[in-house]
C-alpha cells in the first residue's frame, strides 16, 4: 500500500524505511525496558533502539519506530522476518511521539506522522 498525501501531512520525523508498509496505530513510547511488558497487540513500538530480547515485544507490536539504527540494525531485520512496517535511526521519534498518539508509519518517504493517513 502506498500512502496518499503524505507530503501535505507534515511528518514528525523520518528515517530510513527497514520494511515495506504503512500501518496506523497507537503508540507505545518505550525508555525504559521495564515498561514494555506496557506494550498491548497491534501497538506501535517506539523505541531507542531494540536487542534480542525485545523480540517477543516486536511480535505483539502492529510496527516499529526506533531512533537509532540502519537497515542492518536489529529492528530492520528482526521486522523484515516478520514481515512488520518499521522505520529506523528516526534520531528524535521517542522525543516528539506520546504513548497514546495516534501515528501512522509510512514507507512512501520513510516518515512518521502523527494521526491516520489515507491509504491506497
């Protein structure tokens, strides 16, 4: 699915696309890793960055935001296995995204916005 009118919606931050995709979905802003047993099915996981033991988190998460990494990172492949939408080395998404905020990841320019694009 491409995004329309992702240019007009103002992102709130970019990176670079790890997996195809665009989901919309709420937020769950993870600092500390104790908080992501937080993390409810279909939530948009926005982190740091991930390691191995986020992976039973990344399975329950709709998509994932992280602020650091490459398209070799952790999160890029770990959601290119499981075939999830996931932007990473976003640098400020843990800084201008809420737990709560609605946000929609979309591959077409690898951003971040906040509320629900329509998709195609």
């Amino acid at each position: 699915m491409k995004c329309v009118n992702c240019e007009n919606s103002g992102p709130v931050c970019n990176g670079r696309t790890a997996v195809l995709g665009c989901i919309t979905g709420f937020a769950r802003v993870i600092i500390d890793p104790d908080d992501v047993k937080n993390l409810t099915i279909g939530e948009i996981l926005v982190t740091r960055m991930t390691d191995p033991e986020s992976v039973p988190y990344i399975q329950k998460a709709g998509g994932v935001v992280t602020n650091h990494g490459g398209i070799l990172c952790h999160a890029a492949i770990v959601c290119r296995e499981m075939n999830k939408p996931c932007i990473v080395g976003t640098k400020t998404a843990t800084e201008v995204i809420k737990t709560g905020d609605k946000i929609t990841i979309c591959e077409k320019n690898s951003c971040v916005y906040k509320g629900e694009i329509n998709n195609v």
